[in-house]
C-alpha cells in the first residue's frame, strides 16, 4: 500500500510524484518465487483474453446467423436454412393471429392491493430469464391481475426509447407465472393459438430488416415510441412452425453457450483480482 505522504491531491486526479519513488520501500520475495508469481497471472491473463475471444466471437458468428436465417426485405426465403425446409415465409400480420395489450400497473405498492411479482422495462430490454424470482415486488388490484398477467408464449415488448435503435425489444415468457403481473412501461403479445415457437419472435426481431421497420416507425423526438396502432398492423415473414422450432432452439443453444462463458470469465476475473489481494503485501 502506497502511503498517502506520496500521493499528490493538488490536482482534480490524485496521482503519485515521479520524484517520490526512489523514497517508497516495497517488498519483494525471492526472484524464484516472483517468476512464480508472474507465471500464474501471465496464464490467468491469457485464459481472460482466451475467454474475450470466444465471446466477440460468438457474438459476429450469432449477429451473422440473424441476418441470413431470416428473410431480406423482398425475398420470400432465407439465405441459410436447415435441412428438409423448402416451403416460402409467409407475411402474416400478428394481430390477426393474436392481439397486443399495454397495462395500467404501475411501479408502487398500495397496502390495499394484491402482492404480486412485476416484470419491467428492463427486465425485457436486457433480456432477463421471466420467472418468479427475477421479478420485482409490486401490488394490484384484482382486476389489474385478471387483465395483465402472464401465461406462458406471452411476448413482452418495449414499445419506447430514448433512441430510435433501442426500441422494440422482444421478450418470451416460456411459463405461466402465478401471481404476476406486467407494467405499463411494456405491451404484452399474446396468440390466439400456438402459432409462433417459443422465443421465435424474440430472435425474429434481432433481425436487422425486422428492426429497421420499429425504428422507422418509432414516433417522438426526446423519447420515442411505438403505438398501438402502429403494432396492429406490424407485419413479419415466418416459416412453418416446425422450422421456427428449430430456428429458436439455435439461438437459445448460442446464447446459452454465451452465458456459460460470460460466467467462466467473470469467475476467472474474480480469482485473478482475490488472488491480487493475497498474494502482494
């Protein structure tokens, strides 16, 4: 530890005189034991960019898959599929095979209300798992329940943003959830039957064409929004949903690759700075 006799504070950032280092004593062990040392953080090193690698890499890898296993703006098929589908993508529009709703909870918990668990704003917009204990505390009333809560194949949106690129954001709730309702900063999606595969919209609008036609139409100027009835007459390409099936089950399989790495770098990056801490006086 540096003491602070040799920090300089006279400027906005506190930084240590060049001067002063020759005054400072620090303790070193045996030049063995400090390649030791270096050795071990050397390798942790390379397992962190090792790790960083592979993620921006599956990243480009996912982010090219969304552009070719879904259709271009005028073509009736994608450029990349799997075996044994040939059929062309329909253009459906989604409210006639289900319908889209907004809610009237809002973020306070009356007394007098019902406990319920919430899902929020970002709680779609950074992709978070909807289940139970994910979702934040929160109260309604027993008619709020009955109108906004959420079964399982509900698609949740975010139909505003402070940017036209951030709107639009798609998220699945792959269960019932008892007890739960969503706020009035989302709009819910729900079918009429099982017409889409679960998470297919999802990934369907992490397509840039399909995310080009939400933030052409995205309304405001300080924040923007996607109305209600912009959405009713929202179209989208789909295939069969056999082949949404797979499709979905793809990129779930390359997110949770994602996430199972992202937990393997962070749990290294935890080791390297505890090991920081203990190994130096």
């Amino acid at each position: 530890m540096i003491s602070k006799q040799y920090v300089n504070n006279s400027s906005a950032n506190a930084k240590l005189m060049i001067h002063q280092l020759s005054d400072i004593n620090f303790n070193f062990p045996c030049l063995k034991e400090q390649q030791k040392i270096g050795q071990l953080f050397y390798t942790l090193d390379k397992i962190v960019s090792l790790y960083e690698r592979k993620l921006n890499l599956l990243e480009k890898i996912k982010k090219s898959f969304l552009e070719s296993m879904f259709t271009k703006e005028n073509e009736a098929k994608p450029s990349i599929r799997f075996n044994l589908f040939s059929d062309i993508w329909k253009s459906i529009k989604l409210s006639d095979f289900g319908f889209f709703k907004g809610s009237t909870v809002d973020k306070v918990i009356r007394n007098q209300d019902h406990k319920v668990a919430m899902l929020n704003y970002m709680d779609v917009f950074t992709k978070k798992e909807i289940k139970y204990s994910n979702l934040k505390k929160n109260s309604a009333t027993k008619e709020q329940i009955k109108n906004f809560n959420i079964l399982e194949n509900d698609v949740f949106l975010t139909p505003s943003s402070e940017t036209p690129e951030d709107i639009g954001k798609f998220s699945t709730s792959a269960k019932t959830i008892k007890d739960a309702v969503y706020s009035y900063h989302l709009v819910r999606y729900r079918a009429y039957t099982k017409t889409f595969s679960t998470y297919y919209l999802d990934y369907a609008f992490l397509n840039s064409n399909n995310r080009n036609v939400l933030t052409k139409n995205a309304q405001g100027a300080q924040r923007y929004t996607l109305s209600l009835a912009f959405l009713n007459e929202l179209s989208l390409k789909v295939p069969k949903i056999q082949e949404q099936d797979k499709i979905s089950t793809f990129f779930t399989k390359v997110d949770l690759t994602n996430a199972q790495l992202k937990r393997k770098l962070n749990l290294i990056k935890n080791i390297q700075k505890s090991l920081l801490n203990k190994m130096f006086v």
